[in-house]
C-alpha cells in the first residue's frame, strides 16, 4: 500500500499552511539574499586565512574546507576540530563533513538574518586567528 497516508487531509493542510508562510514572510528571498551576503563574507574570510581552501555552495547550503596547503589540497582535519571547538566555545554550532572531516557545512534555518551571518563569519575568523 504505498499510497496509504497520501492523502491524509491533515496532513495536507499543515504542508499548504507551511508554504504559505514561507511565500508571505518572504522567506524564500530572505535565504537567497543572506545566502548570497554569507557566500561574500566567507570567501573575503579565504581571501583573509591561507587554511580556507575552498569556499563553495549555493544559497544557504555552504560548505568552507580547510587545507594545510591550497596547492596541494592536503586536509587540515586537525586545525577544523580546533577552530570548530573554539565557534562552539564562542556560540556557534557548525557542521563538519567531507570524506577527511575538513570541511564545514554551513546549513542555516532559513530565517537567518544578515546580522546571524556575520556573527558567524567574524566568529569563524576569530577562531582560526587564535591557531
């Protein structure tokens, strides 16, 4: 029976509920445009820290990797788990993945505001001044 629960009327009407505030609070454009604001800032932060290898992703799904050496790519797994432990320490929860653990994945609910984006920002680039 695969379409048991399909047409479940409560169920239906909580989902169109949902979708109706995320069309009228705007928050669909609220992530594309914080998305955007977070894809500048972190890879000025690259720009800013030779451990930042790599800055990728689109809208509010991010990911920084951190390198030991951008030419050869080689993972900085270690250095992550510190800088990681201090934004934690400091108020910020991140994400880690990537087939050597040195990749962080930025993943924010979408109401996140600008001003939520640079914290995490100067929090991450506070952390990896103290390595």
């Amino acid at each position: 029976h695969f379409n048991t629960f399909g047409g479940n009327p409560v169920c239906s009407a909580g989902g169109r509920a949902v979708l109706r505030v995320i069309e009228q609070e705007g928050i669909q454009q609220n992530a594309a445009a914080v998305g955007d604001h977070l894809l500048k800032r972190l890879r000025a932060l690259q720009d800013k820290h030779d451990l930042i290898g790599d800055v990728r992703g689109s809208g509010l799904m991010l990911g920084v990797e951190l390198v030991k050496d951008r030419s050869a790519k080689v993972p900085a797994t270690a250095e992550l788990g510190e800088v990681f432990e201090r934004m934690k320490d400091m108020g910020v929860l991140m994400g880690k993945g990537g087939l050597a653990g040195n990749v962080f994945r930025i993943k924010p609910p979408m109401c996140i505001t600008k001003d939520d984006a640079d914290f995490l920002v100067d929090v991450m680039d506070h952390a990896m001044q103290q390595l």
